[in-house]
C-alpha cells in the first residue's frame, strides 16, 4: 500500500516536456482532497496553465476501464473539483486585484477562466492503486 507522501513525491515529481513546439518544466501538484475511495488518479489540467495540471484522488468507480473515466460522473463533479483545487491553492486572479496584475499569480495558483481537461494518471501502479 502507498502511503500519502510516497503518492505526493511521484506525483509531484518535476519533469521537462515539449508542449506546442515550446519546452516546459512541469510540476503538477496533489490536491489534499479525496473523492470516495480514492484509488483512481484524475489529471485536471486548466487550458491556461498547460501543460501544468493537478492529481486528485476519485473513487475507482468512476472508471469505466482502467484508461478512462465515466463522463457522466466527471461532468458532475467537475465543478467541484476545480472548486476544492482553487481553495486549496488560490486563485490567478481575484475581482478586486489591481488593474496593473496582468499575468495573474503564478502556479499552481487556480486558472480555470478557459475551461479545463481531465484525464486518468496511471502511475503509480501499486495494488490499492490500480
């Protein structure tokens, strides 16, 4: 069995990528909250933020298949999901911020303003994890 911080350190572990011809270092971040049983990894990945993404921790019955999650139940939770990842980390940008903040805060502070995708995180494999 994974333990809480065996789970933060590989997520979280940092990574160069290319993403749209440009190169990135990635540092995706574990949310505190957890969903259910919260043995299936969920990518929320803001489309202003990419290729940066957080990892939550659902219920494996929202999988349809080990490679993919039922629609329906992420549809539903989605909201709520980008709700608890803007509590726990802030938000970009706040209605009462000054005109002069243009680029917002920096991550992994919230910026869900253009929508976002999800997807399953595979790793790590461990029995209680798959």
């Amino acid at each position: 069995m994974i333990t809480e911080n065996e789970l933060r350190t590989h997520v979280e572990k940092r990574y160069r990528t290319e993403f749209w011809g440009g190169k990135y270092l990635v540092s995706p971040r574990l949310i505190e909250r957890t969903w259910g049983d919260g043995k299936a990894l969920l990518g929320v990945q803001p489309l202003n933020t990419r290729p940066q993404y957080y990892v939550v921790r659902v219920d494996s019955a929202w999988l349809d298949t080990k490679y993919q999650f039922k629609s329906d139940e992420i549809y539903e939770r989605i909201d709520e999901i980008t709700d608890a990842i803007e509590e726990e980390f802030g938000r970009a940008w706040y209605d009462d911020d000054p005109p002069q903040r243009k680029s917002g805060r920096k991550w992994p502070a919230a910026n869900f303003e253009c929508g976002c995708c999800w997807f399953v995180v595979h790793e790590p494999k461990t029995p209680n994890m798959e």
